[in-house]
C-alpha cells in the first residue's frame, strides 16, 4: 500500500475533517451561496376546486450575520366554488360573475360556481439583520397579483435577546393594500341577481372569458387597507423545550365582501325566490393569541400550538396543530400531523335570507364565515440526499364540517343538506439544495 | 367584556414569563438539540407557508403565529 | 490511579485581555481571550470547558461508562452509536485509509506488551504475535447508527479526542464571539484571528512547553488556524545501546525506526494538525521529508 500523494492526502484531510466538525473549514464559500427551498404542492377537493402551488425560497447569509430571504409563489386554482346558495328541489339558473352567460345547478345539490380559475404570482423579500446588544431587526415586502386581485405589503420587526439568548421579545408591524377588481365590477350588494333570459342563453362551457360589465355592478374595483401587530416572546425553558406566546391584532378596513358570493331569499315553504350579492362590513378587527412548544425526545420531537382568534364580526376560533417528528435511522424521519380547528359563525352569517322581512344591514351565507370545525391529519416523511440536500413528501386529508348555527330550514329546505361537508386531499413535495 | 380579561390575562402571563425567566434557559454550551434545525420553532417555513395560505382561504382565522397572511383574493 | 483533579475554572487578567485556566483530558487547558469584558471572557471560558469535559467523560477509554468504555467492553456484539460518535469514528477511518493502515485506532492494545518506561523490558515476539490479531481497523464495522468489532479488540481515541475537543471549543466560542481568541489544550492549540495589540493586527506567540522537552521549547506563531504536537521523550525503551521509540508500526507490533522525539504541524483545523504530527511520526526517520513533501509547515525535536 502506498501513502496518499501530497495534494490528495490534504484535500482529504479537508474533506474527513469538513464531515466532523461540520462546514467549519468551508464555511467561507458556503456562505457565498444561496441556499434553496422548494415545494410543490397539490390541494384537491372531491367535485370542487383543486389548486397546485410551487415555491422556491432561497436564502443567502452575508458575514455579520446578515440575511436575505427571496420568495417566488405560483399558484393555480380551477374548479368550482360554493356561490352561497342553498340547495333546492328543482333546477336553479345563476347569472356569471361577468354578466354574460348563465350556469345551473341541478336539483339537491348545493350550487357551485364553476367559474373559478385563476393564477397567481406572489414575490417576497425579506432583510434580517442583526444589531449592536442583543437586537435584532427586520424588514420586507411583499407582493402578488392574481387576476382579479392585487396585494402590496411591507412589514418590520424588531426582536431582542435577552438571559443568554434564553429570552426573546419581538414587535413587528405590517402595512397591506389590497385591490380588487372582479370580474363584471363590484356587484350592489344586497340587491338581487338579475337573471334574464335576454342576455344569453345557457352556457355550458364552464367559462366566463368575456370581460362583460355585470348589470349589477356599481363599480370596477375597490380596496382594503390592512395594519398588523405582532408581539412575541420566546422562551428556552431548558436544553429540550422552548415555548413562544405571541399576540397579533389586525385591523382591515374597505372591501372584504366576496363578490361572488350570494344567497338565496327563500319564501315560507323554502322555496327560491331570487338571489342577493352578499355584504360585508368594511372594518374587522382581529385578536389572536398564540402559544406554541417543541420538546426534544430522544429520538423524536413534538411541536405543538394552540391559537385563539377573535373578532369584531363575532367569530371566535380554537386551532390545535401537533406534529410529531419520529427520526429514524439515516437521518431519516416520519412526521405524523393532526390540526383541529373550530369557529364560531360571524354575526351577519345567515344561509339564506328570508321574503318579506326586513333586509339586514349585513349578510353573508359563505360557508367560511359559518359555524364550522374542521380537521387535518397528515403524515410527512423526509430523508437526506447523497449530497446534503433534503427530500421530503406530505399527505394530508382535510376535512371542513360546516355546523348549523341555529337556523331553521323553512319548508322544502328542510330536506336538503345546505350544510355539506367538503373533503380534500393535499400532497406535497419539498426539496431543499 | 371577555377582550378585556382576556387581554388582562395575557399580559399577567406575560408577566410572569418575563419575570420567571431569568430562572429559565440553557447554557450557551447546552445548545445541541436546541440549535437543531428540526428544533425551530418555524422548521419548514414552506409547509407553514402553504398551511397558511390553504386555512386562510377556507377559514375564517389567520395570523397568530406570524403576520396574518393574505396577499390573496381567496377570502 | 492519580486522583482526578478538581474540574474548577480560575480567570485572570493577561496582557490584552484574560486567561481561562483548567484541567481537562489530563492536561493543563487555557483559553485566551482578548477582550476588556471579564465576564465575557469567562462565560467563553467556561464554553470551552465544559465541551472539554464532555467530549472527556465521552471518549475517554479509562471511564468505564464513557462510549469509548462501553465499546470496549461490549467488543463483538453490534453496538448503537449516536451522530457524534459515528462521525468520529468515520474520521478514524479516513485518517486509516489516508495513512495507508498506520494509523489505526484498534492498536492501543499493544500497550499490553509494551511498556515504555525507560527499562529494557522488551516484549517476545511471541507476546506481540498474540496480540496482533486483535488489531485492524478493517475488521471492524461501521455504520451510521452502529459500530461493531471483534471480540478482544479495543479502541483508543485518545489520539484525536483532545484535538477534536480544541476544534469544537474554538466553534462554539466562535458562535458567541467576535474577540480573538486562542485555545491551548496541553500544547493543542487553535486561534480564531489575529489579535489586535495597539490597534496592530498581531499573530499569537505561544511556545510549546511540553514537559519532556524542557530544554527545546517549540515556539510558533499563528493568526488563525491550529497547531498540534505528537511525540513523548520520556516514553521509550533502551536495550543493547539501542533505543525503542513507542511509536509502534500496528502492522509488525514494533517500534518505528528512529522517529523525531516530538513533532509540532500547523493546520487549518487542530484536528488535522493532530494526525499529521502522529502520521509523520509514523514515518520514522522519514518523519521531516514526509511533511516537506507534503508541503506542510512543521517543528520537529530530534
């Protein structure tokens, strides 16, 4: 056997000794170059929308500490979407969001709008920087841009270490502007769907393409400003846990009707008489409070949340997220996911509105903001590649419950389900170089 | 006026956190599992980007953990 | 069995800033901090001994419940290691396969025939060809998670144990701080950057004080990186006139011919440095060409 030559012995000297003690001795290059994220991913509802979604995050760390984070998000979504409508025994016939066309939906099935397609482009960027004594500070922007939809944000943040690094407190502020422009203008809101068999005839292409005024609309587009605090403080509480408290408020004003949604007025035997675009109030202020904690096992990690939101149009949530991260041989791992959530109706939410009394100043029969609990379970498994790169696939089943907030269904109505519950699937795969 | 205690609440928790804390925490040197990349408190930024982003378009509820998402027209 | 010393930590005031003294691995250990802030320099003192007591309780072979004891005494059966322990005995292995088989952390059990006391004790060649069998890295099996040997074997990481203590000292101070600072672990020693001395970019002078080279003090000069030293003059055998280093070939079970008493080599990282100073001993009296052809800078003590 001979000896190494000279430059192969030292440059595996290097590379032995870079597998030890980490990328000590390469950490100047490594720190040159960007390090990437990336994520592909699959949403489908059975008979709804589905939506995949693409992100590539690089993050590049300067000496001193400094980093830049860069976000691109694509993301596409087609399918249909409940419109608000109750379900009924017989045919119904809607108007397109456009104005032009019509689209129906059969008897006993809650109507869906097949309307929706949509892409959406979103770019974020993010500085961090650390500063003299135990500061930290951070600034960023974001912006996207879907068809119908445009958001500008900027936000900054502020943390300090405190007991050995063991303590950290943070403030941060985010600025929005959010512009929509929806297909067909600003419907009025409140005021009926007009139907006419004049406009056209009944398109069954499942398409709205024509940049139509809707008669309805009383507008092009509209906007909303959003402000957002947020306050935290993260503890170690000893070599195996570490726990953060966080409460934000927000406070939106302008536009956060959906322009697509409507709902049925029913007369007293629960049948359809016509439609209203729904509305919303333009000022929603928003509490959340959140606690999260990850423990260290010996062989596995739990990371564990609970939020509490509640706000000004009456909804109050619980969400409780557990992951559960088994590291197996090889740096392989299994992550188990389980998420609760549930949510109180909004004050104005109401699956229907009702002939001959008196309109409210408000009204939505959006599922979302209905009384509802849902439920995720997904299981994560990630492995490491030859060359430090990281693999990663995720399955999840969602499940959306939508509950009756205590209406009556009048009549007819009562034999259909106008509270349907919805299933998804979510698969994922991320990639990390 | 539940916001009110709750709020009161929150900060008397606060409190006591800040105030306990000194007591709390690690040597720098006891760092190894804490300065594990899986034991971040945001591990996969991307998984909770596109959480967010799915619960946020069909709940109800967002923010808490970060800023309160949005940038979409999905609710 | 010397009585452990006490695992305390004293600081005092030096030149441009504080020296953190212990004990640990069986060796005077200090840290120099140039920094005004003595609690700083404390707390980066107390960082470094506490990994230089951990990695000691460890890897060290004389504790019986150490992973190196536990190994030792669980020799033949498949052992679960955990990341640290692998990767360290991956680095073995590489050093093994990067010196050819010489240097080989299963060859501590030749101890059992040599003692290196300075008498004429000798060991048969009987009493070596006993033990030979049960040497050999490439008998032994290493995985991510497991490391199993033969029954009868041992290993000894005491040849990389207290290097690879400076490198992860130096690292995490690193994480901590921006001062200058050195790490002297008995004559191991690595720097993070030059000192600044009247606002002068300035290398570190340190001279090696092993204790059996009282007369031939090796002093070396470095702004960053490490500096190891293999060798004892006080450990070798002397029989008919001639002398018998305890620098053993694993491969014969005898002493290298002729080897420099002792070896300093510089390196980017301490641990590098520690190989090379014991691989060129392993070069006998081709010790000083070997590291020349290499192109590595080194201080040899013949």
């Amino acid at each position: 056997m001979q000896l190494k030559q000279s430059t192969q012995l030292k440059s595996l000297l290097t590379t032995a000794t870079c597998a030890l003690l980490g990328s000590t001795t390469t950490q100047a290059n490594e720190l040159e170059n960007w390090q990437f994220d990336t994520a592909l991913m699959v949403y489908s509802e059975v008979d709804r929308v589905s939506a995949a979604e693409a992100i590539i995050a690089g993050e590049r760390t300067y000496d001193n500490d400094q980093v830049l984070n860069l976000k691109l998000t694509l993301d596409a979504l087609t399918g249909a979407s409940a419109n608000g409508a109750v379900a009924q025994p017989h045919v119904q016939t809607f108007t397109r969001p456009s104005g032009k066309g019509q689209y129906q939906a059969d008897a006993n099935t809650t109507p869906l709008d097949d309307t929706f397609k949509d892409t959406r482009v979103q770019l974020t960027g993010q500085w961090t920087q650390p500063l003299s004594d135990g500061y930290t500070w951070s600034v960023g922007g974001n912006f996207s841009k879907e068809f119908d939809y445009m958001s500008l944000s900027g936000n900054t943040n502020i943390a300090k270490d405190f007991n050995k690094k063991n303590t950290t407190v943070s403030a941060g502020i985010a600025l929005a502007f959010d512009q929509i422009k929806p297909k067909g203008g600003i419907p009025d809101p409140l005021t009926p769907m007009i139907i006419s068999d004049l406009i056209s005839g009944y398109d069954d292409e499942g398409e709205d393409d024509d940049d139509g005024i809707n008669p309805s609309s009383i507008a092009s587009s509209d906007n909303k400003t959003t402000v957002d605090l947020l306050f935290g403080v993260t503890q170690v509480i000893n070599r195996r846990m570490l726990v953060q408290m966080n409460y934000s408020f927000s406070q939106v004003d302008g536009y956060m009707t959906d322009p697509y949604k409507i709902l049925s007025v029913l007369d007293i035997n629960g049948i359809s008489q016509e439609y209203r675009y729904e509305k919303r109030p333009d000022s929603r202020q928003k509490h959340a409070f959140y606690l999260q904690t990850k423990y260290h096992f010996e062989h596995s990690i739990i990371d564990a949340s609970y939020r509490f939101m509640t706000d000004d149009w009456g909804i109050n949530s619980h969400t409780v997220d557990l992951r559960y991260r088994i590291m197996l041989a090889g740096d392989h791992y299994i992550e188990p996911h389980l998420r609760f959530y549930k949510q109180a109706a909004a004050d104005f939410y109401q699956p229907f509105l009702n002939q001959g009394t008196a309109l409210p100043e408000f009204a939505s029969a959006d599922y979302r903001i209905g009384e509802m609990d849902t439920y995720t379970l997904g299981i994560k498994y990630g492995m490491p590649m030859k060359s430090g790169q990281k693999l990663a696939f995720r399955v999840e089943y969602y499940n959306q419950a939508p509950k009756n907030a205590g209406f009556t269904q009048p009549g007819v109505l009562a034999e259909q389900q106008i509270y349907e519950s919805i299933d998804a699937i979510i698969a994922q795969v991320s990639y990390s170089f | 006026m539940k916001k009110s205690h709750l709020l009161k609440a929150s900060l008397v928790m606060l409190s006591i956190i800040l105030t306990g804390c000194s007591s709390l925490g690690v040597e720098p040197w006891e760092r190894d599992l804490l300065a594990k990349d899986e034991m971040a408190l945001s591990s996969a930024p991307l998984d909770a980007a596109l959480d967010d982003h799915i619960y946020f378009s069909k709940e109800a509820s967002s923010g808490g953990r970060s800023f309160g998402g949005g940038g979409c027209g999905c609710n | 069995m010397l009585k452990k010393p006490s695992r305390t930590i004293k600081s005092q005031p030096r030149d441009a800033g504080f020296l953190i003294c212990f004990h640990a691995m069986a060796s005077p250990c200090e840290v120099l901090i140039d920094t005004d802030d003595e609690n700083h320099a404390r707390t980066l003192g107390a960082i470094a001994a506490h990994e230089a007591w951990r990695i000691e309780d460890k890897f060290s072979r004389y504790l019986s419940h150490s992973v190196c004891g536990q190994l030792n005494a669980n020799a033949g059966k498949r052992c679960a290691i955990d990341k640290e322990t692998y990767l360290l005995l991956k680095f073995a292995d590489d050093c093994y396969q990067m010196s050819a088989g010489l240097f080989d952390i299963t060859s501590g059990i030749l101890r059992k025939a040599w003692h290196f006391d300075g008498s004429d004790n000798i060991p048969s060649s009987a009493q070596i060809s006993a033990l030979l069998p049960l040497i050999g890295w490439q008998k032994t099996t290493l995985t991510e998670t497991s490391f199993q040997m033969q029954q009868g074997m041992e290993i000894d990481l005491g040849g990389l144990g207290k290097e690879y203590a400076v490198d992860r000292s130096l690292q995490l101070i690193n994480q901590q701080t921006d001062a200058p600072v050195l790490i002297n672990f008995g004559g191991d020693l690595a720097a993070n950057k030059a000192r600044v001395i009247q606002h002068k970019a300035q290398p570190w002078q340190i001279g090696i004080d092993h204790p059996s080279f009282k007369k031939q003090q090796v002093v070396v000069s470095i702004t960053t990186g490490a500096v190891a030293t293999s060798g004892d003059a006080n450990r070798f055998l002397l029989k008919n006139g001639k002398r018998y280093s305890h620098i053993l070939n694993v491969k014969t079970g005898w002493p290298v011919d002729n080897p420099p008493s002792a070896i300093t080599v510089a390196a980017p990282q301490c641990i590098q440095a520690g190989f090379l100073a014991t691989l060129a001993l392993l070069q006998g009296e081709h010790a000083e060409s070997f590291l020349h052809a290499q192109g590595i800078k080194y201080w040899a003590i013949r």
